[in-house]
C-alpha cells in the first residue's frame, strides 16, 4: 500500500481540505498519517478523522506563521523526521514551507493555502516588515527544496512567484469539497458569513459594519479570538460561535445569501460550500474569488463597506436576480468536487521522481 506522511494543522480550513482529501485518498488505497502541528486538534476533529481512517499524531508547538516559532518549528521538524523514519513514507504531503528543507527521504509536496507575506502585501498594500525576514527565508527556502509545489488557485501560484521568485515545479489543484446543505431546512432571509473573525484577511469585520444598514439580519460565525489571545468582538451581527459541520450545513441551507468581503482568499472553502447549498453569492473583488465565480456573484470593493451594504441590499430585494446567482453559483461549485481534487493529488504524486505507484 502506499503511503503519505501529510501535515495539518488544526487552527482554520487545512483541516478541514486534509479530511476531504485523506478520505478520498484512503478510498483509493493510499494509507494517510496525519501530524498534527501547532495547538492541538479539538476531540471533534479527532474524532473526524478517526472516522476515516486516518491516524493522528500530535506534534504540538507554535506554528511558523505565528510569533517566535523557530524554536518549535525546528523540535517539530525533527519530530516529523522521526515520525518518517517509522512510517517510511513514499510521499511527504507538507501544508506548509519550512519543513521541505529538511532531508527526506521522499519527495516533497508543499501546498500553499496562504503565506504572510502575501497576506500582508494584500492586507496592508506593502512588503512585510523586517521582522518577518527569518519567516521569509525559511519559506522561500522550503518552496526551493520541495519536489511540487502546489497552489489552490491561479492566483495564488502567481502571488507565490511574486514573493519568492519562480518555481520552476508548481501546479494548480483547486480545492474541491462534497460538501451538502442539512436536509428539510428551508431558506430564509437572512444573510450569513463564516470564517475566522478576528483575521483582518477575511474582512467579516466589514460585514458586521453594514448590518445596521440591511433590512436582512446578519450573522456570522466563526473563531474571535486571535492565536495569541486577543478577542474580536462581531459587533453588529448575531454572533453564532464556531460551528461545527452539521451546524455549518444547516446555516449554508437557511442563508439566501453569503457573504466573504476577503482582501485575501488563497482558495475559499466557505464560499464554496455556501454556493453548493444554494446561498447567492457577495464576494470581495480579488483575483482568486474571480477566477472561481466570476459570473455566478456579487463583486465588490473589499475596504468600500457602503458598496458592500448597498450590493447586499439589492439582492435582498431583488428575487429573481437573487436566486438566478444562486442557481448559477450552485452549478459552478459542482465542478469542484472532491473527486477531482483527489485525483488531481494523485496525478501530482504520480509525477514525483518516486511517484505514487
């Protein structure tokens, strides 16, 4: 059977992708271990991938986006070296950078679902500061050492390059997700967004700005408090905490309308599933929410919070435009499954200079 060594962590949606794409890669015989890095996964998430097959080994310590890592980065890595000496991979699947320096001795996949620096430019219309140049050289040295390199999106390949140079081995694999609305729950009209509150990248803050504006309640789910402890408080909107799966399924099947006003989405999980179950779709006007639903959403200004309330407002009142982008958006998120996001892994490890047999 072959095997991959595949690092997650346990704090936004790379946990969630590494289900996805274990399960599919189980199904197709290929035995996943898991390491956990950064702080631990929740008894749920344990209890997910238990589910699936899929063996989890924790290698706690803080993450190499967060601040002061190295330290923990380095005790990880060899950890992680360890844990392949008893596993012996064929493939080493890393979502993340640093670690691809290390000397496997299988090849190295690095998929890229965001980076600070590219974060920051998009964020704060500048480079990172100096602070940040160990956390860049760590990163541009991990992408130089990996076998593939491989991005989510168009863009995000592209804003890659432009923070750490060409990489001369890199492929696009969008991310895909079965993800499917709660049964018997009817749609309301209510506008709903979810995602890490307190990250200045996905921009919720300005959603719950414009709630006071819309005839429609606002509500918004979601971690609020930063990794190093600092809470964001939503106001404006009906806070509903963090949700779990079935919880997230039942809110995407309520919502007539969803909404991501991102400065910054490597991929954007949430809005894919939200068009899955038929939400209509407000998107921040970044390249890599265009190059998925260009056509099938409601573009706007991501720092314009009034054409943000002005555009929810329409479609609120707007029923057949409403449900026209609902309709559309929903048969665009059919093409991206989870099917095809194993197989293009697949491919990806079939072209390894030990490739996935």
């Amino acid at each position: 059977m072959t095997r991959i060594l595949m690092t997650a962590d346990a704090v936004g949606g790379v946990w969630a992708y590494a289900m996805e794409l274990g399960r599919g890669l189980q199904r197709r015989g290929i035995e996943i271990t898991l390491a956990a890095l950064g702080p631990p996964p929740t008894l749920a998430q344990r209890a997910g991938a238990a589910s699936i097959g899929i063996e989890v080994v924790d290698i706690p310590g803080r993450l190499e986006w967060m601040d002061e890592p190295w330290d923990d980065v380095d005790s990880a890595g060899a950890q992680l070296l360890d844990l392949a000496c008893e596993v012996q991979p064929d493939v080493v699947h890393l979502n993340g950078y640093s670690h691809a320096a290390l000397p496997w001795s299988a090849p190295v996949v690095v998929v890229a679902h965001s980076c600070v620096c590219s974060w920051w430019r998009a964020v704060y219309g500048e480079s990172v500061p100096p602070r940040f140049d160990e956390y860049h050289a760590r990163v541009a040295r991990g992408l130089h050492s990996a076998a593939l390199v491989v991005a989510p999106s168009h863009a995000m390949l592209l804003a890659l390059e432009n923070e750490y140079g060409r990489l001369p081995s890199a492929r696009v694999v969008a991310n895909g997700s079965d993800f499917q609305p709660a049964p018997a729950v009817d749609r309301e009209p209510i506008v709903f967004s979810a995602g890490r509150i307190w990250d200045d990248a996905k921009n919720i803050e300005a959603l719950c700005a414009a709630a006071s504006s819309l005839a429609w309640p606002v509500f918004v789910a979601g971690d609020c408090r930063r990794p190093g402890g600092e809470a964001l408080e939503p106001y404006g909107a009906r806070y509903l905490g963090t949700l779990d799966r079935e919880a997230m399924r039942e809110w995407c099947a309520r919502a007539s309308i969803y909404v991501m006003p991102a400065r910054y989405e490597p991929f954007g999980l949430s809005v894919l599933e939200a068009a899955r179950t038929g939400c209509a779709l407000v998107l921040g006007d970044i390249r890599s929410l265009r190059e998925n639903w260009d056509g099938a959403a409601v573009f706007v200004p991501p720092d314009n919070r009034r054409a943000l309330a002005t555009a929810i407002q329409a479609l609120a009142e707007d029923d057949v435009r409403r449900r026209k982008l609902a309709e559309t958006a929903s048969g665009r998120s059919r093409s991206l499954t989870a099917a095809r996001m194993v197989d293009g892994y697949i491919d990806c490890y079939m072209s390894l200079p030990v490739g996935v047999a």
